[in-house]
C-alpha cells in the first residue's frame, strides 16, 4: 500500500515538473468530449437557427448602409456594389462559420502537437509504472515512509496543478462550444470597421482559445528548464536515466517478469530518482516556480488573447 502511493506521489511530481504530454492528453480527450457533443443534432439545430438570424441580421445592416448612401447627393453604382459585395462576403463567412471556427481552433491544436513533440515526456505510460511501483515495494518500510514524508509537499503542488489544468480546460470547452453556436452572429458585421469589427476580433478570440494549450505547454516547458537549472539534475531524460532495470532470469518472458513483480528498477536508481524528484520539488526556490506556473497558466487565456491581439 505505502509503496503505492509512494510510487504515485513520485510518477505525479515527476509529470508535473518534467513531463507535457499529461496535458495534450486531456486536451485530446476533452477535445474528443467536444466532438461528440457537437454531432448532436440539438447542436446543429441551433446552429442552424443562429445562422438564419445572423443572415437576417445581416440583410438589415445592408439595407440601413444602401439607404444611408441613398440619401446622399453623390450616391453611385460603385457604392451599391461595395455594399452588395461586402453583404455577399458577410453571408459566405455566416454559412462557412463553423468551418471557419474548426480551422481556427485546428492551428492552435497543431502548434500544441509541435510543442509537446519538442518537450514532451512520458516515461511512465506503460510498464515502468509497475516496475517503479514493485520495486518501492522491495524497500525498508521506514525509507518508503521518509520518501512519503518528503513527497507531501511537491506532491499536493502537483496535485493543485492537475487539478487547475483540468478546469481551465474544461472551461476552454465550454466557451468553445458556446462560441461556436453564436459564430454566426458574431462575424455577422465582419465587414464594418476593417481589421477593428467585432467578427475579426472574434475570430481572434477563437484562435486565442486553439492556442490556449500550446501556451500552457510553453509554460510547462519555460518551469521544467528552471526548475533543471535550480536543481542541477538535467532535463527529465537524463533523471529517469537514473532508474536501471533488475537482472531477468533466464528463459523468462520480460512482461511476465513485471507482472510477477520479477523485473523492477533496482533498489539504489529508484533511491536516486526519489532524491531527485522529492528534493528537487521542495527546497524554497523551486516552490516558487511551481506557484508561478500554476498562476500563469491559470491566466493564461489572457496570455493567449495579448498574443492574438484579441484584446
């Protein structure tokens, strides 16, 4: 039991201080969430209906600007015809919203894949989990019990720090969803006032909500070089390099071996990956830069929004 936790403690802080790819999962997964609640046809009713009310909308406008210019002495057919183009580009960008949206939202979901590609680690996916786990088990219970004492800390941080990537990304689906149903009526007036509207001001909103993942990344990524550096341990590689499998015995089959609980990391690499992981996590300095990283990415849709110029 102790080694359990032991082992969760230690995988979660190691995640959290050196690893990425956590976070392109649950994004991945709620992205998934977001797909399959889109195909529901109440969605697509609504946005539906938005689109006709959007397309009316925009039929009034064009009528008020025609009789604006109407009423002028200079009125000319050139003038018609801007009107009459920009309220045809206007509909093609109503009807094309949820596309237009998808693609938005697809740049900042590929400019977060390169980013985890370039910094994200995920050592334990598979059966190092168990070999780290059955290997903690074969230690002196007072020494699990002084790891568990010193992973407390760093380990409730990292614990807060899953907990607020989960909302914050919950909270990026929501508004996605509900941007994407009114997409119509908010590129509606694309055309008014230039590069200023509220459409393009909007579409930059949607590029700063796909982008959002990438900068938590990024952010992730900026804490893990510090925290390297305070720490004097190297990248998250080179520490999980510290971890050496036991002998196998002859004959037998290595995935048999570690659910047997016969091939686990020696005693002395796991006693150096926990001194890394559980020191490196706790001292005064290193502390900072995880509350820095929490507030930072807590904040980071206004990061997103300064970066897209969509404030």
């Amino acid at each position: 039991m102790f080694s359990y936790l032991l082992g969760i403690m230690a995988i979660t802080i190691y995640n959290q201080s050196y690893g990425s790819t956590g976070v392109l999962n649950i994004m991945n997964r709620y992205d998934k969430i977001m797909g399959d609640a889109m195909k529901n046809t109440a969605f697509s009713s609504m946005i539906a209906t938005i689109k006709g009310l959007a397309v009316g909308f925009t039929i009034i406008l064009y009528l008020i600007d025609l009789s604006g210019k109407v009423t002028e002495k200079n009125f000319s057919i050139e003038q018609f015809f801007k009107a009459t183009l920009r309220c045809v580009v206007t509909y093609m960008f109503i009807m094309n919203s949820s596309i237009i949206v998808g693609y938005l939202l697809d740049l900042g979901g590929a400019a977060a894949k390169e980013v985890s590609d370039q910094a994200g680690l995920d050592f334990f996916g598979g059966n190092e989990k168990s070999m780290l786990i059955n290997g903690i088990a074969k230690m002196k219970i007072t020494e699990i019990l002084s790891y568990i004492v010193c992973s407390i800390l760093p380990w409730l941080i990292s614990m807060i720090a899953e907990v607020i990537i989960q909302v914050v990304l919950i909270s990026r689906i929501l508004e996605i969803i509900t941007m994407t149903v009114l997409s119509p009526i908010a590129i509606s007036d694309i055309y008014r006032e230039g590069t200023s509207s509220n459409g393009v001001q909007f579409m930059k909103k949607m590029f700063a909500l796909g982008l959002q993942v990438a900068v938590i990344l990024v952010i992730n990524t900026a804490t893990q070089a510090i925290i390297t550096q305070l720490v004097g341990s190297g990248y998250g590689i080179s520490i999980t390099n510290h971890l050496e499998k036991s002998q196998l015995d002859v004959g037998m089959n290595e995935g048999t071996a570690i659910s047997q609980g016969k091939l686990v990391y020696t005693k002395e690499s796991i006693e150096a990956f926990l001194d890394i992981v559980t020191a490196g996590t706790s001292s005064l300095k290193t502390f900072g830069v995880t509350l820095a990283r929490i507030g930072l990415i807590w904040n980071s849709m206004s990061l997103c929004e300064e970066i897209t110029g969509a404030k």
